[in-house]
C-alpha cells in the first residue's frame, strides 16, 4: 500500500509550534505545506510494471522465432521428401531407385530372369531382316475380291453380293431422305434384296423396293377389289409415266398399306410403305407421298442405274 504524501512528511515534536517554540515562519511553511501536499496521493511506481511487461515481450518475441524456425524446417523436409525424388530423376524417366546396400556389406548377386526368346504373334522378330514388299523373287499376290456386307443367294458370286449390298446401302439412304418423317430411319431388313424398314420411335414400318424385269405384256387394268380391301388409282408422273397407286388393309394391323407401280426401261418398279405389325403408328404414308419419292431426280437416278445393272436374284432384277 503506497503512503499518503501527508505520512512522508516529519512528524511534529511535542510542544513545536506552541507558543514560545519555533519560529513563525516556520509554523506557516509547515502549515501550508500539509495543506497543499495533503490531498494528494504519490504515482504509484511504474518501473516493476515496465520490467515485467518486458520480460512478457521477450519471451513472446523468442515463443514465435522458435515456432517460425521450427515451420520453415518441417516445410523444407517435406518438400524435399515429395520433390527430391522427381529433382534427381529428371523429365520423361522414372523416380531414382533406393540407395544400394552399405559397402561393408558384400553386394547380392543379382539372378538373371528367364526372358521370352520366342516372338509375340503378328509381331516381327527384332532380330529378323526386314523382307522387302516387292521384288522380282517374289511378285506381290494381288488383292482378292472384297467380302459381301450381306449373304448372297445361292449361285451370287461375291462380287455381285458385294455390289447388291452396296445397292441397298445407297438405296436406303435415298428412301431415307425423300419419304416422310413419319417412317423414320430407313435401313436394309434381312438378305431380301427388296426389304427395308423404317424406324421411328420404336415403331418399325415394312418399306419394299422391288425391281423386277418387265414382262412385257400390257399393263394391267387398275380395277378394286373389295373381297381383299384393295383399291387401285390411275396416277401419271410428270415426265408423262403411268402408274398405278395402290391401297389395301393389312390382316391383324391397324393402317392401310400404300404402294405404287410404274415402269421404267426393261424393269417393273414397286415401292410400298406398310403398317407396324404392332399395329402402332397408322398409315405413315399417302399416294401422294410416293408419288413426290419416285419423282425425285436421286430416285430417277437410283432406278436408272439399277435398270442398267440388274443383278439376278431367282430372275429378278434387284
């Protein structure tokens, strides 16, 4: 507990400041000093508390050198631990293998694996020499003819399997492009030279394209046939050709099946679109849409090249 200012000050003697003791003066300088230096009370002393709060500040200031030099040494270790092995490996090879065994240790003898000295199949042998491809010795074996996409009927060679098959490619992708969306895409079906579907949400339309050679006779009348659901108009296509659109109920479908038949060169031309067997779907087609088909100059030209280059399938031409 620090002292009043007024406790530091000499005490009064006995009788001082009586009558007959000491000096007036002096009587009013110690009397003004007590009333001036009375109330007030000393500065505590600030030097301890300095001292302590620098001891605080240093050892604060050595807590954190040391936490920083131990961080800066754990982040070098790691990084050289992680980035060490890829330093001394170098680009595009493989991390450097472990030290070997300690020299006062005599080294293992290494067993040599059992290596694979016969070549892999359909590789060349790393010691063979390279046979040349062409030379007069041995002259090149020429190419065979390509392999069909689809099986031939009997008696087709493979040469004219294959050309069938390129013939029903192309001609899908013709039926494809000119017939309504609501046939969906179209694709060969089966080895049937003359069948093709169209697939639209999951619904599958019968398309038929069918080259046969013309018989010859005249035309046949275009008449109805109610005992079969058959119904037959005359139509004739704008460069002046006849044909005959047909339209008849499919036993078991829901829809009505719509060809059309003209010819063309030495060839009979039919192409009809039929319902789905599942019944779903309806008709896809019209007259009118078949008739905008084989009007188109790519059909015109699909048909004339194959009038010109039938292939024989059971004496039709396909």
């Amino acid at each position: 507990m620090t002292p009043e200012p007024h406790e530091l000050l000499p005490p009064r003697e006995h009788g001082e400041g009586a009558p007959g003791h000491g000096t007036p003066d002096e009587e009013l300088f110690r009397d003004a000093l007590h009333r001036t230096a009375g109330p007030l009370s000393l500065q505590p002393d600030l030097v301890p508390d300095a001292v302590r709060e620098g001891h605080r500040r240093r050892a604060r200031s050595r807590a954190y050198a040391v936490a920083g030099t131990f961080v800066a040494v754990t982040a070098l270790t790691l990084g050289l631990s992680v980035l060490g092995p890829w330093l001394l490996s170098g680009p595009n090879q493989e991390p450097a293998s472990p030290a070997g065994p300690s020299l006062s240790l005599p080294a293992p003898t290494p067993t040599p694996s059992p290596r694979r000295t016969e070549p892999l199949p359909d590789m060349p042998s790393p010691t063979a020499t390279p046979v040349p491809t062409e030379s007069a010795a041995v002259p090149p074996v020429p190419p065979g003819p390509p392999a069909p996409s689809l099986s031939g009927p009997p008696g087709l060679g493979p040469q004219e399997a294959q050309r069938l098959a390129d013939f029903r490619q192309q001609a899908a992708g013709v039926l494809d492009a000119l017939l309504p969306a609501s046939v969906g895409t179209v694709l060969p079906a089966g080895d049937d030279p003359e069948a093709y579907q169209g697939r639209h949400a999951g619904v599958v339309h019968p398309v038929r394209l069918a080259l046969r050679p013309d018989p010859g006779s005249p035309e046949p009348a275009c008449r109805d046939l109610p005992e079969k659901g058959l119904t037959c108009e005359s139509v004739t296509l704008d460069d002046g050709t006849p044909a005959q659109a047909y339209r008849q109920s499919v036993e078991g479908r829901t829809g009505t099946e719509v060809s059309l038949q003209y010819r063309y060169g030495r060839s009979t031309v039919a192409l009809s679109v039929a319902p789905a067997p599942t019944g779903a779907g309806g008709t896809p087609v019209t007259a009118e849409d078949l008739v905008r088909v084989v009007q188109s100059p790519r059909f015109r030209e699909l048909i004339a090249y194959a009038d010109e280059n039938p292939v024989a399938w059971s004496g039709a031409a396909s």
